[in-house]
C-alpha cells in the first residue's frame, strides 16, 4: 500500500519567547503509556514524493537479542540461542525502550537512505532515499519518531568528550519522521541547535540552542512544537539558572517509564560556579542533574553538593543510574570517592556518601574503563571499578559484595528488573552474572569494540533481555 502525500515544509526562526502552558510543580509524575500493536510510518521529502508503510510489533520478549553498541558507534545484537552476533549496524540507533531500531546510509551520490530494521534478523523492513546527507541524531522514547540533521563535519572543541558534539552553524537543518501516518516535517531554523530528546507523545522535539551560534560557550533548554514549527522556552522554576545554562552533559539516563529524562553536567575548571539557594551557608556547586520532563514540558535542576565536579582530571569517573521504580536516582563519583542519592519524588539531595573504595581506574595497569553504575530489583547499587564488581546496600559507605570479573575492564552494567542476574561487558564478552548464585551463568562473545579501553555499552530497555540462562557457563 502505498500514500502519496504532499511536501511539508516549515521555516521559522528561533524565538525564545514561544507559549507555554500552566508552570507546573517540579515533582515527578508516572503514568504509564499503552503500547502499540502496529506502527505506520509515511515520509514525504520536499523533492520527492514517498510513501513509507513501516508494521513493527511493540514490546520485548526473552528472545529479544542482547543489543550493544561498540566504540565506533557500530549497533550489534548478540543472539541469546546460540551466545554469538548476528549482525552489526552501521549509523543505527535504537528507541530507549528497545522496540525499535531506525538506520540512515549515505551514498555515493550524496543521498541517505533511512530504515527501520527489524530487530531479530538485522534486515531493513522499511526502506525511503533522501536526496541529501542525513544522520540520525535522536529517536522518541518509544520509536513513534526520528530526528535527523546534516552529517557533521567535524566535532569541535565545545563539544569533546561530552554527550553533544557541536559544531559552529548560523543555522539548522532538521528532518522529522513519525509513525503514526503523519507526513514528515521538515524545518529550517535560525541557530545553532541540537536535537536532544522528544516528547512522550512524540509532539514535541527538546533542542539545545547552543550560542554564540559560530562559537558556543553556553545553552538554552527549548521545545519545538511539531504541529506548528514554533519553538518555546521549556518552562523552569531554577530562576538561577533560566534561561541560560552552562556546564557539560557528561551522561544521561531515561527514568523506567521513559517520561523523564536526566541529564548530568558539570562545569569545566576555570568556569564560575553555580549557586544552590538552598543551601545558604555552602552555596557554590559545579555539577547538577537536569530533569526535562517529556510528558508535561518543564525542566528543573538538582543542585549537587561538592565534591561532586570538582575533580576535572577525567569525565571518565562520573556514572549515574535510576532504581527500578524511578524513585531514586544515584551519582557516582569514583573521583571523589562520593555516592549522592537523590529523591526523585522531591526533586532533592536525600544523602551524600563517601565511600573509599570508589577509587579512580588505573591506566598502567590496563584497568582503564569508564564509570558506569546500576541499580537492581533488590534495591542494590551496582558500580564498576576497573575488574571489579561491586554491590552496595543502604549505607553506601562500603561494598556489601565484590566479584571480580574476568577477561577484561568492565565497561557496563544492566541490572534485570525482576531476578537476580545482571549483565557485565567487559573488552570481549557479555557476562551475565546471578548475584544469588554468586557465580557467572553465561557468557557471550561481543564484537571488536573499536579500542580496548572503550568496549560495548547495552542499549535499549534497562533489563530487557538480561535473565537469561543460557550459553557458555
């Protein structure tokens, strides 16, 4: 079946001064949101008229392949049958509920080609060509859309090492596509902007406006209203920090019904410290978590008490993760030696621990990986520390438990939402571990991660497809 639609194309210029609805409280808000039976997608481009139908079947199963993503950016999904890949994808991302996978490829003529792809076999099950160059920036929550902007040139300097890599532009270019039968949109805006999550409802695209537009030193937090193409403020009660923001996104993590999105910043050695209101006697901070949320469209920061940011040697050593029932999120600081609970109920700092054996990784000694933390059903705090795996109950001041793992760095951690098993990557394999069993139950191979010290991360759902015995024990 095929729709012929007409061209959708919209310009506007960035304006800060957009409306938006009623200032909200900033505590958190769960409602959970109906799958999906079927997906229709339908693309139209300015030149060229496209129908695209594109049936995916929502949700997980125990079958569903372990879905990594390596050094290079390349997407792998390791079989659970047989422990082995079976395919890897270039220029693939995957919606943070791991129903869905979209795919852009250039080609030599300068055109993309853009795909769904289905997640078992690997193959395209729906396929349109663009006349120009696109990537993939970011996908909805739930895969009810993707974002794409012009291939990038080269990163700049504002951008290493962060989660945006920003390059200097008077404006920008970005391609919509959704699933739900509505044509796609294109918009040209005035500014310097990056694509950063969607909605809930997949109405509405958050973007950073990074400016100065040709040589960014700080951002705004903006909505674009995809109905209308008319960009807003995303309403916050932080008055010390609207509308201007400064400081760099070391890492992110959706909350488990995908409706809030945290981000962690710090801010770099010679930048001037934020100011807690909270906290008159100690006021300066040099790192927060920004809480945008997807479904009511506000913004709010968590001020986080030093020493967190205060330890610029290495971005390497901050991790953070969400408890199962979203109500607790925790920052690691290996750096620091510091674990910050925060009360997502409140939006606040409920304790800060100093915990000694979060010490940073060691070069020489090929224990090189980057922080990364979880947390499991049983209300455990899952950390890494070069080879090991540590386990932390209530007090945080020390680890109920420590595995080591072997056969490399770990470079990850997903913790199952319902048993007693997470998985491990480390340089070259998935381990999953049983915490009850205190032993490995399985293992499988992983691709080539890129470099040795980078590895694989899991992408998609947190614990979607962990409890699974099978394979190498």
């Amino acid at each position: 079946m095929t729709a012929l639609l007409s061209p959708q194309t919209s310009k506007h210029d960035a304006s800060p001064d957009g409306p938006h609805s009623e200032e909200p409280s900033p505590r958190r808000t769960s409602r959970r949101r109906g799958d999906l039976a079927v997906l229709v997608l339908l693309f139209a481009t300015p030149i060229v008229l496209v129908g695209l139908i594109l049936a995916f079947a929502m949700g997980g199963s125990k079958d569903q392949p372990h879905l990594v993503v390596d050094g290079t950016g390349a997407l792998s999904a390791i079989d659970s049958a047989d422990s082995a890949v079976s395919y890897t994808l270039d220029g693939a991302v995957v919606s943070a509920d791991g129903s869905t996978i979209f795919q852009s490829r250039l080609h030599d003529n300068g055109g993309t080609e853009v795909s769904t792809v289905d997640i078992r076999s690997g193959e395209p099950t729906s396929t349109v060509e663009l006349p120009f160059p696109r990537e993939i920036r970011t996908v909805s929550p739930f895969g009810d859309a993707v974002a794409l902007l012009p291939v990038a040139s080269q990163p700049s300097e504002y951008g290493d090492g962060t989660l945006f890599q920003v390059e200097p532009r008077e404006r920008t270019a970005i391609d919509v596509l959704f699933a739900n039968g509505e044509p796609a949109k294109s918009f040209d805006l005035e500014g310097n902007f990056e694509p950063e999550t969607f909605s809930v409802e997949a109405d509405v695209l958050y973007l950073l406006e990074f400016v100065p537009a040709e040589n960014p030193d700080h951002y705004f937090v903006r909505q674009l209203d995809l109905a209308t193409g008319e960009i807003a403020t995303v309403y916050s009660p932080n008055v010390e920090l609207a509308p201007e923001m400064r400081g760099k996104a070391r890492t992110q993590t959706f909350s488990p019904e995908f409706d809030f999105l945290y981000t962690l910043y710090t801010l770099d050695a010679g930048d001037e410290p934020l100011r807690d209101p909270a906290d008159a006697d100690n006021p300066e901070r040099r790192a927060f978590i920004h809480v945008l949320s997807l479904r009511e469209d506000w913004s709010f920061c968590i001020f986080l008490p030093l020493p967190i940011g205060l330890d610029q040697t290495d971005t390497l050593e901050l991790s953070m993760a969400v408890s199962p029932d979203g109500r607790t999120i925790f920052v690691v600081d290996r750096a620091t030696s510091t674990i910050v609970v925060v009360d997502t109920d409140t939006f606040s700092v409920r304790d800060t621990v100093a915990s000694p054996r979060l010490f940073p990784t060691d070069d020489e000694n090929e224990g090189r990986n980057k922080a990364v933390s979880a947390v499991g059903p049983d209300g455990l705090l899952y950390t890494a520390s070069a080879f090991d795996l540590l386990a932390f109950g209530p007090s945080l001041t020390a680890p109920s438990k420590v595995w080591w793992v072997d056969g490399g760095a770990i470079t990850d951690i997903d913790a199952s939402v319902t048993g007693s098993e997470i998985r491990v990557a480390v340089a070259e394999e998935i381990v999953i571990f049983d915490t009850d069993l205190d032993r490995v139950v399985s293992r499988m191979a992983v691709p080539e991660a890129g470099s040795p010290d980078q590895g694989v991360r899991f992408v998609g759902a947190s614990g979607s497809a962990v409890s699974l015995s099978v394979g190498k024990g």
